[in-house]
C-alpha cells in the first residue's frame, strides 16, 4: 500500500492546482493532464530504473567530484586550511577534519559558474537547451517559447534563464508567461545543483544524479500544475538564432571572466542568505520558548513546519513516523530557501528516514520555489519586459504555490517508481 501512496499526493496536488485556477472550465483536456502524469512516471522509470541510463547520468558524480577536487585547490591556496588545505594542527582522535562550508562548499558556485558561461560560449549548452526545448514540444505539444524556457531552466537559475527568451515576452500569452515563471521556480540551475549535490554527497547515494533526475521529471510536472492554474493559448514560436545573443559572450576569457563574476554575486547571495535565515530562525525560536512544552520538548521553527507539512509529505509517500521531519524540510524550503533545507538533511542522523523516503524528500525539496525567488523572478522578468511587470508581479505568489507543487509531484513520482 505504501508504495502507492503517492498516488493520493498526486491527485491531491492536481486537486489544488485546479481549484486555484483562473478558468476552471478551461482546463486541458483529460487525455492532456494523462500524457503529462505518463511522461513523469516515463522519466522516472527511465532514469533512475534503466540501469544503462542511470548509470550515464551518475557519471556526473565523477564529474562533480572533480570539479570539488579543482575548486579546493584554488580556496585552499586563497583560504589556507579553512579552505580545505592540510591542517596546521592535529586532530584529536576520531575527531573528523572540520568543513567550513563558507570557503570549502560555496565556491563551487564560482567555479561551475564560470563553467557553464564557457560551455555556453562554445555553444555546447545552447545545443542541449535546443534539445530539451524539441523533446517538451513534441511530448507534450508546448510552444516553441515553452520548450524554450523549459530546456534553459535546467542549466541556469532564476535570474539567467529569463535572458535566453527574453526576445518573446511582449508577445507570448499569458499562459505562457506563467509557464516559464514555473519552470523557474520547479527547477535548479547547474550551478547551485553542483553545490546542492556536494552537500548531499555524504548521505544521498549518487547525489547528483538524484537532482538531475529531479530537475528533468519536475519539467512536465511544472508545465501541467501551470496549464491547470492559468489555462490558455501556448502557440509563441522561437527562432533558433535568437538564443544565443540573449547570452553572448566576446571570447572565452570574457565568458570565464563574466561567469566568475556571476558567480561571486550568487556566492556572496547564498552566504548571505544563508546567515539571515538561521539568524531569524534562531531569533523565532528564542521567541517561541515562552509557549508551554509540547511532549517535553519545546517549541520551535523546525516543529511547526514539521506538524503544518508532515499531511503533505505523508501523501507523497513518506512513513507517517517520517512525516514530521519530512514536513519540517519542506517547510524550511518553501518559507526560506532550499539550500537551507539540505544542509538540514546532511545533517540529520542517518537512520531518520528510510532509503526510500530519503529520495521522496531529496526530490521534493529541489527547486527554487522560495518565497525570495518571487522578488528575482519578478524583479527580473519586469525588467526585461517593462510592459508584462504588473502581470507578473500579480502571478509571482501563484507561481511560488506552483513550483512547490510540481516538486512536491516530483518527490510523489520518485515514490512510486522506487522499491521500498
């Protein structure tokens, strides 16, 4: 029974997408939102039970643990031994060398962003996009614009991937709009996917196969809970040759150079992010010690999410023993931000969740559906197309709910393809 539990997660989150929608009578046809739920179960089934393609997609693991390999080199050499260099003193026994994630973890933002503007360069990426943006067309019928923003939000974040299809929002409808602003929110660029997975590597199996996997799958899941909320017309063609001056680069050097410097914002961005948010959680938590005990224990941040989300994470499929602290991860991750959620994940004890709900979580919890993504979303799109920044600003929250029910669909999918 278990293993189809996420049945009822998934027919309740379709529940909720059509009962926010702007046309309920509109919505697409059943034979439509069935070909989408198929491809979803397709994906996962392909990915991560084909033994074949699974184990191409964890070649990426080698792939990321060199580039962790690479990137200590150079903040070893910046930041000595709390960079990751050989200690200057020794450690106790079986005392563990210290990981200062500040210097040893985030710069891998930079490295990979630096990276991936090269791959860019060399037209390696836009090659790919073009590929994924064909398979969501012809899978799912979507417009060229659609395809387009789907295939870039695999490879680059809230910010870049508004860039790559920039030349169509003052013409695309409004469906569409709201299409690319979910895909946005249901996805994780390469970027912080690397650093995501370099978290993660020490207690998720083959981390960073996991999160491609999940970032593929969340593609029909984030295009069918944004047709159910804002239905209509998604017929906007592409022309290929606008993709690659939406981002240009002079020269190799100038894509390294622009792309480290893209990539010290986003580092500077997520340490920041990341002391505000265990600084309010704190604060809250200190706050909430004047509430009576609950089970001996007192209140705090983590519990409440943990009771608001555990119904949620039990329909996904998750253990209702696992559930609280399943919930309290995806809490962390739709209020705050789904880096935070990870280094929680880490960070708990191995024996919390059972392999199986393990994934559930890990695959939930991938995307950018955070309540701060609206403001960069928003900000971003209204300034490339001033005309639209009323329309989006009005769908910003809409497409946060969005997002998070795609991953959350996601994480169901994982479920049920996955032996307990």
């Amino acid at each position: 029974m278990q293993q189809f539990q996420g049945l009822i997660g998934i027919a309740l989150l379709l529940l909720v997408a059509w009962g926010l929608s702007e046309d309920r009578a509109g919505r697409p046809s059943w034979r439509w939102i069935g070909a989408a739920l198929l491809l979803q179960i397709g994906l996962a089934l392909l990915l991560v039970r084909v033994p074949f393609v699974w184990s191409v997609i964890t070649l990426a693991n080698g792939a990321v643990s060199a580039i962790e390999k690479a990137t200590l080199v150079g903040s070893s050499y910046m930041f000595g031994y709390v960079g990751g260099a050989p200690l200057p003193f020794a450690l106790a026994p079986g005392q563990a060398a210290p990981v200062v994630i500040a210097f040893q973890i985030l710069p891998l933002i930079i490295v990979f962003s630096a990276l991936s503007a090269l791959l860019w360069h060399w037209g390696i990426l836009p090659r790919i996009v073009r590929g994924l943006s064909w398979l969501l067309q012809r899978s799912l019928g979507v417009s060229g614009v659609v395809g387009l923003g789907g295939g870039a939000n695999i490879f680059l974040g809230v910010v870049e991937s508004p860039l790559v299809v920039r030349a169509y929002f003052a013409r695309m409808s409004r469906s569409e709009l709201f299409a690319i602003m979910v895909l946005s929110m249901a996805t994780v660029s390469g970027a912080v996917l690397v650093l995501y997975a370099a978290t993660l590597s020490q207690s998720v199996p083959d981390a960073t196969g996991h999160l491609i996997s999940a970032s593929i799958i969340s593609l029909p899941a984030a295009l069918l809970i944004a047709r159910l909320m804002v239905p209509g017309n998604s017929d906007t063609g592409t022309d290929d040759d606008d993709i690659e001056p939406a981002l240009k680069y002079d020269s190799s050097i100038d894509a390294i150079v622009r792309g480290t410097m893209d990539g010290v914002q986003l580092f500077l961005a997520v340490l920041g992010i990341i002391i505000v948010i265990f600084a309010l959680v704190a604060l809250v938590d200190q706050m909430l010690v004047v509430l009576p005990l609950i089970d001996g224990t007192p209140v705090t941040v983590g519990r409440v999410f943990g009771w608001m989300f555990a119904p949620l994470m039990w329909t996904l499929g998750v253990p209702w023993d696992q559930a609280p602290q399943a919930g309290a991860l995806m809490g962390t991750k739709t209020i705050f931000n789904e880096y935070v959620a990870y280094l929680e994940l880490a960070a708990l004890p191995s024996n919390n969740f059972d392999p199986r709900s393990q994934l559930i979580v890990t695959y939930a919890l991938c995307g950018f559906a955070n309540l701060a993504s609206i403001g960069l979303l928003v900000s971003t799109i209204g300034t490339l197309a001033p005309s639209r920044r009323a329309e989006v600003a009005a769908l910003g929250m809409k497409s946060w709910v969005a997002g998070n029910c795609a991953t959350a669909m996601t994480g169901a999918v994982i479920g049920l393809v996955t032996l307990g």
